[in-house]
C-alpha cells in the first residue's frame, strides 16, 4: 500500500472562506459546511491520491450508477477542540475500518486506509478554525464513497469517488424523544445490508418515520424483521434499555450497526461498575418491565447524538412513559464519554487521537 505522507496530499485553498459569516454561537446538525473537502477518485482499477479542494458542488454523469443502484456508504465521525487549542478524534480507525467493511458488501473498492487517515488528517489542519468549542459542538465530518461510473447494468461501477466533507455542528437531537416500535417495516434483514452505513439503510427508513411522526411519535425503534418480537435500533442509532440498574443492549449481527459510540459505552459502563447485558430485548420485556416499574431508562446512541433519551414509547395503540428520573445512565455515560472526545477527562482506554 502506498503510504500518503501531508507533502503527498495536493491542497488547493478557497479564495472565498465562509467562516465569518457562519454564527457558531447557533448551530444546527450538519447545516453548514467548511470551506475545503477531502477528495479521492478510484479509476483504471486504483484509488488516486486525495487531495484537499474548495467544499462546492461535483459533477457527474447522469449515468453514474449512484443514481440508479445507490452503491453508497458513509461514516460519521467528529473532530473536537479543547481549551488550549489541541485538536482530537475519537476511535478513527474503527470508523476507517468500518467503511471498509461497508465498501465490501456493496462491492466498492476498499480506500486504502492511509489515504482516509492522512487524508483527514491534513483536512483538519486546513480546517482547525471550523472546530467549534461551544459546549455540545463539534466539528462532524463526514467520510462517504459513492459510485460514480456510468451505466445502467445493474453490476458495480467502474468508478467511484470519496469524500470527507465537515460541518460544525450542535446537538443532533434537542431534548427527549417519543418513539414508536415499529411492526410492520424493517430496518434490515438477515443477508442484507443493516450492519453496513450504507445510504439506502437510512432512504429506507424516511417512509416509516414520516408515518410514525404523523401519529405523533420522533421515532421508530426497529425490530427483527422476522418476528417483530425484538427491539434493534432506534432511528438511526444502537438501542438501550436499563431495566432496574442492568443497561442492555441488542448484540450486532446482519441486521445491527457495530456501532462505535456503542461499544464505547458498554466498556465505560463496565468500568463504571454498571452491569451490562448484550442480548436480545424483546418488545415484551419492556412493556411489562414498563408496567412493574423496573424499566428506568431506555436511549438511543450514535456518533451524531452521541445519547438520545427517549421519553417514551408506543406499541400498537398504547403509550409507555419512562419515568422521570434525577440520575440517569444516560446523563452520566454522556457526560462520561464526551469528557474523553474533547480531553476533559483522562482516557483509560487509549481512544482519543491527537491530530495536533
Ligand atoms: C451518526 O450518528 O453519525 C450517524 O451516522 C447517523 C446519521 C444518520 C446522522
């Protein structure tokens, strides 16, 4: 693999930056872009050097198989700023490591992951003064390859393009979330692609979620597509539950994102002295834990909203209220784990990465 050194990466600057205009006082999700993006072309059956231009517009060919079969993935990471200035990731390498997995299973060539690591790395650098520091920001940035070659065969393109693009950006979510579990459509099935960030997992579940917020729900918690018996993700996130003072949580499969926020928090609850349970949770689990008293929190986690409290819940014609507690494992694994993204806390598990 050839290795990127910065000198390698060709960086071509905005004549325009639009960061004065930009109030990062208010930040919204994902709303605003900075003024450069990382960008790298697969063609002749090799991955070209990145190189760092101005963020704008692409064009392609109306052909390009991403319109017409959405060979597509993504990841979702964030950049963080602390008090003197030094700038940190969080676990890159799972994220480099996941697209790749991703890349696999909609057959689209791996990046090689030197181009993805140096890559961001030196975008950062040009980037530094677009990492918000305003408690609850960050700097999101999202890496995406998708296919570019043209022709409507259905068989994978013969070009593809990847991208890091960023966004200072506040809260995903503000405040808790009512949501609704969801019976009739599926999130993912066995042998498919749930486990990959592929665009299309997320396409599929904008139908559902307007139909469930017309009910008046922010949410749909997904279940197992055979049965229906059993709660796999919330939204666009990992699921979980605190049943008494147990926190449980869905295992991955085909079917479930290996979420790094996830993990993360099973391993800080566990080093917290929190017992952890990684099995399946079924829909009636909750609701009778919901009626004897013993379901105390259920949430929602992910790069993006880091944790979502859920409020409550709605299967079929009935309402479920979680109760309002003063300490919550979620208030406290958040805290917790954004302490150690933006280098308030010491990182007894070695993830932060200093980028400078
Ligand atoms: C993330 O949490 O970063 C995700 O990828 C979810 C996305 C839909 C915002």
């Amino acid at each position: 693999m050839k290795t990127t050194t910065k000198s390698d990466i060709k960086i071509t600057k905005t004549n325009h930056s639009k960061i004065q205009d930009t109030d990062f006082d208010n930040l919204a999700f994902g709303q605003v872009f900075s003024d450069h993006m990382l960008v790298c072309d697969y063609k002749d059956g090799k991955w070209h050097a990145p190189e760092i231009v101005p963020y704008g517009p692409i064009t392609l060919d109306p052909a390009a198989k991403i319109f017409h079969y959405g060979q597509s993935i993504f990841e979702g990471m964030k950049a963080y700023k602390d008090a003197s200035g030094g700038v940190f990731l969080f676990r890159p390498m799972e994220n480099i490591r996941r697209l790749n997995i991703s890349a696999k299973r909609l057959a689209i060539p791996e990046v090689p992951e030197d181009y993805f690591f140096e890559g961001l790395k030196t975008l950062l650098k040009v980037e530094k003064d677009w990492i918000p520091t305003a408690e609850g920001s960050s700097l999101y940035i999202r890496p995406y390859v998708f296919a570019t070659g043209a022709g409507f065969h259905a068989s994978p393109a013969n070009a593809y393009k990847f991208i890091i693009a960023c966004a200072p950006s506040g809260a995903y979510f503000s405040g808790k979330v009512n949501v609704l579990i969801e019976e009739k459509y599926s999130r993912s099935a066995n042998g498919g692609v749930g486990f990959a960030k592929a665009g299309g997992n997320y396409a599929g579940q904008f139908y559902p979620t307007q139909l469930a917020k017309d009910k008046g729900y922010q949410q749909v918690i997904w279940t197992d597509d055979t049965s229906h018996e059993y709660i796999e993700e919330a939204g666009a996130m990992n699921i979980f539950a605190r049943i008494n003072d147990t926190l449980i949580t869905a295992p991955i499969s085909d079917r479930i994102l290996d979420g790094v926020t996830r993990k993360s928090i099973l391993d800080i609850a566990k080093a917290e002295g929190i017992k952890t349970e990684v099995r399946k949770i079924s829909v009636n689990e909750l609701i009778e834990a919901s009626k004897d008293g013993s379901l105390k929190e259920l949430f929602g986690a992910g790069t993006a909203a880091v944790i979502s409290p859920i409020s409550g819940f709605g299967f079929r014609d009935e309402d479920f209220e979680l109760p309002i507690l003063e300490h919550t494992y979620a208030e406290k694994l958040k805290k917790l784990i954004i302490d150690i993204q933006t280098n308030k806390a010491e990182d007894p598990f070695g993830w932060r990465v200093e980028v400078m």
